[in-house]
C-alpha cells in the first residue's frame, strides 16, 4: 500500500502545480486531484523500467499529456505559453524520480488499481460532482478542440425582444374566432431560423399581420401537430381514468360551421383518412382521392379561396401545406445532399406559399388566418437543419 502511494503523489504532483501556478482569484475552473493517465504511465514506468524500447515511449507520453493539461489551462484563461512550459518538463522529471525506485506490481495487479481508480471516481464524481478525484487531460483536449454543435434548443434574445415567444400549444385556440370564418394552416416544416433577419424576410409577406410569435413543438410529426392545433378541451373522468379529447371542428359543427380538412396528398399518408374523419370534419378533401394526382399549394388555395367565395355558408378550414414537405422532390440523397441547394429550393417553396396565404388573407378580410409551423426542417441534410431551431415554430394570426 505504501508504494502505490508514490505513483499516486506523482500524478496529483503534475496534475495540481500547473493549477496552482496559474491559479487567479474568482477563477472557476473544476480540477480533478490526480490525473488518471499520470497515474498508469508511471505504473507502466515502473513496470517496465528495464525495457528502455517501452519505457522511453512511455516517458515522452507522460511529458505530451502534461503538456496538453498545461494549455488546457491556459486556454480557458486565455494566456500564453511563456515561463509556464517549463512546467510540465520539471513535474514530470520529479515524478518519475519519485517512483523510480519503488518495486514493480504485476500487470494484472497495475489493471486492477486502475480499475478500482476509475469505478471510485466515478462513484464520488456522482455524489459530488464539483470535486472530481482524478483528471483527464486527454478528455479534456479532446473535448476543447472538437466542433462544439450548433446551439439549437435555446431561443435568442433578440426574438424574445421582437416576437411573442411560448412553449404553449394552444394557439388555435387562443386566437379562434366564432364569429366569422377561420382558417387554420398548418405549413409543412415551417421552422424558425436561427438568423433572425431570415425569419423577419419571411414575415415580410403579410405586410401588418396581427400577432407574429414562435411557440415550442414537443414532437417534430406532422401528425402531432395536426392533432394539437386542433384541441379545444381534454377532460379525464375521475371514476375510470378515461381521456376525452374535444376538437374544435365539434364546437364549430355544433353553431352551423362547415367544417373542411384539406391536404393535396393521399389521405393515406400518416393515416389521415382515419385520425382526421375521427377529429369531426364535415369534410375532408385529399389530392390523389379527388382526381389521382397531387394537388400543389397553389391548387389548394384556389380551393379554398372558391368555399370563402360562399358567404352564405361560415366556414372552418383546416389544411396542411405540401410543397416543403421533406425530403424535397429532386434531391434523392436526403441527408448527403448539398445543404445550399437544398435551401435555395425549400425557400423558394416556402416564400410562394406563404406569398399566396398572404394574398388569400388579403382578398378575404373579414377571415381570420392562424399560420402556424408544423416542425423545423428535417429527413434533410445536417448543415441544413443545423440552420433552425430545434422543435420552435412561428405562428402568424391575419385579420
């Protein structure tokens, strides 16, 4: 017990002076006590002392890892080299001194310490996690130097500053109106960009809208999103723990609305021909059922502006946009396609459908438009996704 505890004084030798050395009031940098790789290289020293072929090897590695520790260091301070290379040279000559003399354990007794190191590490790094025992310096480079990803969850200030900004799902809801017709779009993988000057170009269609947000999704299905947007009420019966979902098409069935669902797919796709007929629309209207091909948004519209065209009649109008729905016609390679090309196609997509909403709104003002994303960007290349928000949408109310 006695010898190990050279080679474990060693390690925190080389691990803790570069700390102390370089160390600055209010700093806050988390250190483990020993450094786990010292620690098995001087072993190994030891070990094999006697083989100059191995041990010289293991030398020049004890000296690049504490070289590597020692700009980590300095890296996150922010500091030059300087004196401070001389370091890890001085450290690690002490160190191996240190255990020079001391007789070697077995290989098979080396693994098992190293292992008993590691589990106890882990162990007291999960009951407290701001005092590690060991350091891994190696890890750490690793991880410094390594592309961090894109930030893609937290939504900017700067959108927090201009747009109204909730994690709430109730937006139909929110902003229905019983008193005229309403139409709800719901556009495919409309998703909110991370450059903020992108998405206010794309606002820039509706010219005044009436509210602009963003809301979080919590699943990325289209399918999801065509169900919430849709709820009016969820109650549970306190007896048997059964859930009962009310739609807004009933509450709108239930005042003379005509309710209509429109897609310009097959009712097929996600099995709308049964959830969809299951939410309450007196209608619903798909492309390839209709007249065996699928109907653009353009053709869409035209439908829809025809049924506002019947003031006889109010309406309530559900429809799910098509023409940015991934992976994009022409690009067969969904995720190794060219991200620019990809966006240059999407973006066009997107901006003529949300022009032709904006001009529908514009001929039928007396209805009240909810636009609202489906999901951001996905079955697409990584750089491309890695340009929206993960799982944020916008919404735009019209009139």
């Amino acid at each position: 017990m006695k010898k190990l505890l050279y080679p474990l004084i060693a390690s925190a030798l080389i691990t803790i002076v570069p700390f102390l050395l370089t160390f600055e009031k209010g700093q806050d940098i988390v250190r483990g006590l020993f450094g786990f790789e010292y620690f098995a290289i001087l072993l190994f020293i030891v070990f094999f002392k006697k083989t100059r072929w191995i041990l010289i090897p293991l030398v020049v590695l004890l000296f690049m890892i504490a070289w590597i520790d020692l700009k980590n260091i300095l890296t996150i301070k922010g500091w030059n080299t300087d004196w401070y290379g001389l370091i890890p040279f001085a450290t690690c000559g002490i160190a191996i001194a240190m255990v020079w003399q001391i007789k070697p354990f077995k290989f098979n007794t080396i693994c098992f310490i190293l292992f008993v190191a590691l589990i106890l590490h882990l162990e007291a790094y999960n009951q407290y996690a701001a005092q590690p025992l060991a350091q891994f310096p190696t890890i750490d480079y690793l991880e410094r130097s390594a592309p961090k990803p894109v930030q893609r969850t937290k939504i900017g200030n700067k959108f927090y500053d201009k747009f109204t900004v909730t994690d709430s799902v109730t937006i139909t809801r929110n902003y229905i109106d019983t008193t005229r017709n309403n139409v709800i779009i719901l556009a495919e993988s409309w998703g909110v960009p991370l450059d903020i000057q992108r998405f206010e170009e794309q606002l820039k269609t509706f010219n005044t809208p009436t509210v602009v947000g963003i809301h979080n999704r919590m699943y990325s299905r289209t399918r999801t999103a065509e169900r919430e947007d849709l709820i009016q009420s969820i109650t549970r019966d306190s007896i048997t723990g059964k859930r009962d979902t009310t739609f807004l098409p009933k509450i709108f069935n239930n005042i003379g609305y005509k309710t209509t669902f429109l897609f310009g797919g097959d009712s097929l796709e996600h099995q709308r021909n049964k959830y969809i007929k299951n939410i309450g629309f007196n209608e619903a209207i798909y492309g390839i059922d209709t007249n065996s091909s699928i109907l653009n948004d353009a053709q869409i519209i035209s439908k829809i502006d025809s049924m506002l065209a019947d003031t006889a009649q109010k309406h309530l109008i559900a429809w799910t946009t098509a023409d940015t729905k991934f992976p994009l016609s022409g690009f067969t390679n969904i995720y190794n396609s060219n991200a620019d090309n990809v966006d240059s196609v999407y973006s066009e997509r997107l901006n003529n459908t949300l022009m032709q909403i904006a001009n529908l709104a514009r001929k039928h003002i007396k209805t009240r438009f909810i636009i609202q994303g489906d999901h951001n960007p996905i079955l697409s290349p990584i750089k491309f996704q890695e340009r929206f928000y993960k799982r944020w949408v916008p919404f735009v109310i019209l009139n």
